[in-house]
C-alpha cells in the first residue's frame, strides 16, 4: 500500500471515529441531564476506572495499550468538561 492509500483508508476510519465520539456525546448529554435531576457529581472516579479497565482489556495489540489508555482519559476529560459546562448554563439560565 502506498502513503496516499494509507492516509486514505485513515480518513475513512476517522470519519467512522467522528460518528462514533457524536453518538458518545449524545449519551454524555443524556447522562449530563441525568446527574442534574439526581444531583449526582460530574466526575465518578470509579466508573472512570472501570471503563480503563475495560478499555485495557479490549486492546489487543499491547503495544498501544498506553496511547489507547490516554486517549480515552483524554475523552473523559474533555466530556467531565462538557458536562460542567453545560451543567453551569443551565444553573445561569434559571
């Protein structure tokens, strides 16, 4: 396979990637919705180390466990983000 092929089939699985992390949000939205009716705390740590678990489980290839590991921390983050966020407005709209 050549470098354009290569980049290529890398856009198709990007694109696959974007669908996916939408679809994550619109359950990090409804999740967001669930916490402020409950009063739950935006970070569970322990529902964040469960799903590292999982995460690491499912790698198959343990060469990139670690940069896998960090992507969906990074993921987290930036959803507990979106979350605060989107917690905050809503507080500031009442």
């Amino acid at each position: 396979m050549n470098l354009e092929e290569i980049r290529q089939e890398i856009d198709q699985v990007d694109r696959s990637i974007v669908q996916l992390l939408e679809k994550r949000m619109d359950l990090v939205t409804q999740v967001t919705a669930y916490k402020k009716e409950t009063g739950k705390a935006v970070l569970d740590k322990d529902r964040e180390m469960q799903l590292l678990q999982k995460v690491a489980k499912n790698v198959q290839n343990p060469v990139y466990e670690a940069t896998i590991l960090a992507t969906y921390q990074d993921i987290m983050k930036h959803s507990r983000a979106f979350q605060s966020e989107r917690l905050q407005s809503q507080e500031e709209s009442l």
